[in-house]
C-alpha cells in the first residue's frame, strides 16, 4: 500500500500522561511533560534523574527510553543509532508487571516501535505488530486519537510485511487486518485510519467492490472529519488512484490495452470526488 510509518497528520507522538498543574520538582513528571513537548533532550536529563528514585525508576525507564526512541525518529535525514541502543537497554530495566495500565500500553507501545525500526524486515515487522496487538487488546490509551495512531502503526507494520513474505501469506494479512479494521470502527465511526484501512485491506482480499465502495463512502464521509478528513481523502485517493482502478482495468480488459479501461474509471472516480467536494 505504500503507507508508511507514523502517517496520520498530528499523531507522530503519543503522549504519555496528562500533566495538568504537574508540579515541576517532580523529575518523572517533568520528563513527561518535556517528551510531551518534543523536548526529547530534557526529557532525558529528567528521566534518568527520576531513575535514581527507587519509587520512579520503573516508569522512569519508560519514559527514558520513549525520549530516545523519539530523538532517534526525530532524527530521520540522520540518525544516531546510539539512541536506538540506549532506548533497548532502558526498557530491558522495566518491569511491565509493576507499571500502571498507562505506563504498560507506553512500554508496549515503545517495544513495537523499536523492534519497527530495528532493520530486520518481516521478522521486527511481525513482532512490532504483535506488540501494537497486545497495547490494543490492554484496552490501550482512553483518548480515541491516541488509540487511533496505535491501530495505524499496526496496520502499518502487518502491510509492510506482505511485501516480504510468500504470496500465500497476503490474503490472511489483509483479512486480519480488515477484521481489526472492522472492530476499530465499530468502537469509533469516525476512525479515519480505520476508515481507509477497510478500504485498503478490502482489495488486499480480492474484494475491489467492497474496496471501492468503502473508498467512495470514506471520500464522502472525509468532508466531516476536520483535518483528519483531508489526510484521510489524500491517502484514499493514492490508493484508488494509484492501486485500485491500475488493477481494476487490468481484470476489466485482460487480454488488451487497460490504459483506455483505466482513463474511463479515474474519470468515475474524479466525477465522484468533484460531486462530494
């Protein structure tokens, strides 16, 4: 699908804790409220000032390796891939057990990003999925936006992983994340990232009327949902652009040219999206 990582407009970070009226002697929650603010360096300084008290090490860890994981991504022309190593040695000091339930989908939330990002293909892939399962079914973050950004990067990671294993694998892939799709939806109408992943594992399976339709109705739909709405019909439009009507004009004329097939369809589709502005 050519989705990439962290794509949702306004959702890069996830935010760890709430700091309304934090004090600021308190160094955990000063290094919240810095990561919060993108100021990954004086979360840093924080975090390992509260990782001296034994009563904030363990969430501290959290948020120490949060902050170097992030400074790594933030990063992105020119990574230091010493800050990926410090993010994997400060989690392997946490103790998901004695976290609280925000602190845990944190933890979760960190490893799959980190083993996303370790650079060994389908296998971190996978795994970073399974890690983005587990802060889902946890009951994730209460905020729907938070929960939202969790359900894309896993969507994400399991799409990437098509494009490395066998060709056998794709179909139950895309039928599991439609399935998930489905749910998140189900729990929140508005989701705009399940709203395009209907759509995108929809054709995933085999199913272009269903992809089709979902992405009209999602087009339609786009106008409602503020600034989530226009990233959602930017990226709906890359796929039936790009992906649905090449593939559905390739089945429509087998045996022939499909470039005219294909200029009759995007001019459907073009229609459909001048009428629905």
């Amino acid at each position: 699908m050519n989705r990439t990582f962290l794509t949702l407009t306004g959702l890069v970070v996830l935010l760890l804790c709430s700091m309304a009226q934090a004090p600021t002697t308190d160094p955990l929650l000063r290094a919240r409220r810095a990561y919060n603010e993108h100021q990954f360096d004086a979360a840093i300084a924080a975090a390992r000032e509260a990782r001296a008290l034994p009563n904030l090490a363990n969430p501290a860890a959290v948020v120490l390796a949060r902050a170097y994981l992030e400074r790594f991504l933030a990063k992105s022309d020119n990574p230091d891939v010493s800050d990926l190593e410090a993010a994997r040695k400060a989690f392997a000091d946490v103790k998901p057990a004695l976290l609280s339930p925000a602190d845990r989908t944190e933890f979760l939330v960190g490893m799959g990003m980190l083993v996303y990002h370790d650079g060994c293909s389908d296998g971190c892939l996978s795994a970073a999925a399974e890690f983005f399962d587990l802060a889902l079914a946890a009951g994730g973050p209460t905020d729907a936006m938070s929960r939202e950004t969790i359900f894309e990067w896993w969507a994400v990671a399991l799409d990437r992983q098509t494009q490395f294993g066998p060709e056998e694998d794709r179909v139950p892939t895309y039928r599991r994340i439609l399935e998930r799709a489905e749910a998140e939806r189900a729990r929140d109408i508005d989701s705009a990232s399940a709203t395009y992943w209907i759509a995108a594992a929809s054709r995933g399976v085999g199913d272009f009327n269903r992809a089709w339709g979902a992405a009209v109705a999602g087009w339609v739909r786009a106008k409602y949902l503020g600034p989530r709405g226009e990233t959602l019909r930017a990226d709906l439009h890359r796929l039936v652009y790009d992906v649905l009507l090449p593939e559905r004009a390739k089945q429509l004329v087998p045996d022939a040219d499909p470039r005219p097939q294909l200029e009759v369809l995007r001019k459907q589709w073009t229609e459909v999206t001048e009428k629905y502005k």
